[in-house]
C-alpha cells in the first residue's frame, strides 16, 4: 500500500508553530524567505511534531509512505527536514504551488498499488479526486487545531489523530 501524508496540519502542528514564532496572520506561501528565516533561526521545528506522528511513521515502515506537501519548495524542506521526519519517508514530493492531485496524476499513472491520500485541506482532497479517482482520501480533522476555514463536509472519511487513522488503514 501507498500512503501519501500531508505535513502541515497533519503531521505538524502548524497552528502551534506559526503562533509561537509570531507568523499568525503571515502566509508562508507568500513570505517564504521571512518564514525560512525564522526556522532557521530557531532552529527546533521537531517539538512542534503532533506526539502520534513518529510512532505512526515508525509503525508503517512497511508500507511506501510519502510526503506530499504544498508551498514554497525550499522552506517546505528546510521544515520537514529540520522536524527529523524526512528519512522516515520513502519518497517526499514538494508541490510547490501546484495542487497536489495535479502532480500526482503525473507520478503515479498507473499504480497498480492501493494508494491512500490523507490531508486536512478539503480542496486538496476534491482536487486529488478529481485527478486521481483510484486513490482514497480521508481528511484529518485533528480536534486541538482551530483551522482558518474549516468545512464540514461528508465527501471523505474523517479521523482526528494517526491512532484512528491506523485503525481505518488496518481495515483496507
Ligand atoms: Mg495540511
């Protein structure tokens, strides 16, 4: 099976993170360099890693788990890597500012594999649909988090942590 993992809001406590470095109301798409800044002076991205995610990652080496994440390549890395997480990918896909059903349509054709898509962005998850109907999302919806513009939906499956999210996998 195939696991695409989002890592903002869903791996990572981006609320947490943008809250405590002061860039509440600052999108990091937009202000890259200044978000970038301010990571590495940091420099401690880890502790803002939900508690669930490295056991989830460790507990489903056996499976080909890649990191899908949307924004500004260079800062999206510089993140992920400094969490510690990367090597715990098999692969890692950076859309920049692409959707990420529009790149994934390019990379996997024809999979022949079970694909899983979990996101928190709604949008994300339409538009994997839209290009990729074989692959089966499931938004997390994590219950600490405020979100800028949460939408109640039934399209997708929903699970608030990696625990219920291993339990829906495990029923595939
Ligand atoms: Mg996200």
């Amino acid at each position: 099976m195939r696991i695409l993992l989002d890592f903002d809001w869903t791996l990572f406590n981006t609320e947490q993170y943008k809250k405590e470095m002061g860039l509440e109301n600052i999108s990091c798409v937009e202000h890259s360099n200044r978000c970038l800044k301010i990571l590495k002076e940091h420099g401690k991205a880890g502790m803002f890693l939900f508690p669930d995610t490295v056991d989830f990652l460790k507990n489903h080496s056996q499976h080909r788990l890649i990191l899908v994440t949307f924004g500004d390549k260079k800062y999206q890395k510089a993140k992920v890597q400094q969490s510690g997480i990367l090597n715990l990918f098999s692969e890692s896909i950076f859309t920049g500012t692409e959707m990420k059903g529009d790149i994934i349509k390019r990379i996997f054709k024809h999979a022949e594999e079970k694909i899983i898509f979990l996101d928190d962005d709604f949008a994300q998850l339409q538009n994997m649909k839209k290009q990729c109907p074989h692959i089966v999302g499931i938004r997390m919806r994590r219950k600490e988090m405020k979100y800028g513009s949460d939408i109640k939906q039934t399209e997708f499956p929903e699970v608030s942590n990696l625990n219920e999210f291993a339990q829906l996998l495990a029923s595939f």
